[in-house]
C-alpha cells in the first residue's frame, strides 16, 4: 500500500520490526532557537531570571525528554541512549539550542536529539516568560544523523 515504514500493507500504524538490523554506533544532532526580547535575552545571560538558572533546567528538561521520546511520540522505539548532551549558544535576539544523541543499536536516534531540543526550548519559554511571552521557538530541525543503513546525512547550508 505504501512505502511508509511505519503503515502496514493495509494501512494501519505498527512500530517498525527492527530485530533483523545490525547494531551500530549512530548518532544525530538537532538544533532550534527561542527568539525573544533583548531584556528577556539579558535576563537569561546575566542569570537574573526569577525563577532561577535558565540554562541549567533547560539542559536537564532535554536529557531528560530525550530519554522520554518513545513514551511521547507513539511509533518510536524505547532506546537505551549511550550519551545525551545539550549545549546552547547566544544569538542575536535568541537563544540557539542543540542536541546530540548517540546509542550503538538497530534504530536512529534524531526524534530523541530533536526531542531534547524542543524540550529545551520550551523550559527556556517556561523559565522565562514572566519577562517575555511574545517569545517564538522556530527552526527545530535536524542538523546530521550518522550511521545506519543510510550512513550519514547533513543538512546542507
């Protein structure tokens, strides 16, 4: 019916089977921004947030989504996650958010790294919007994925 790895031959929803599928070392990387105010943006770099170190929760609330995907996104498989880290970086007018995951197993891991980045970006939004509730979270994507049966992908620039 479908080349959708996730319809079957009738169109109903299944989790893929990847018991066949070799293990191997895979990793991806995610990233978005919260766009916001210059005053929020201020608030957040110089730790003057009321509710306390914006980056500190917002780095725990990722890791902790990532570890949380299959429960969150219906299709996804339990993982057992070899590394999750979240770094953020100032922009103008924002706050850039990226993570990456990793596991060695027979599934990819980009809905976990795109996971912790919308998690992060939503506890900075949380976190900070006593200041600015106007603030937009835009552009999660996936930036690369590696390993697989499809090797390594890049978004290009």
């Amino acid at each position: 019916m479908s080349n959708l790895t996730h319809l079957d031959e009738h169109g109903h929803a299944r989790m893929v089977d990847v018991g066949g599928k070799p293990e191997t070392a895979r990793v991806a990387i995610a990233s978005g921004r919260i766009r916001m105010s210059s005053e929020a943006l201020a608030a957040i770099r110089d730790g003057l947030v009321p509710k306390g170190d914006v980056m500190a929760a917002a780095r725990i609330a990722g890791i902790m989504a990532a570890k949380k995907t299959a429960e969150l996104i219906p299709l996804c498989h339990p993982l057992a996650l070899d590394s999750v880290g979240v770094d953020f970086a100032f922009e103008e007018g924002c706050v850039r958010a990226t993570a990456t995951a990793s596991l060695t197993g027979r599934t990819g891991v980009e809905m976990e790294a795109m996971t912790a980045t919308s998690i992060a970006l939503l506890t900075i939004y949380d976190m900070a919007k006593a200041i600015d509730k106007g603030m937009v979270i835009e552009e999660v994507r996936l930036i690369e994925k590696r390993g697989g049966k499809s090797g390594t992908w890049r978004v290009q620039p």
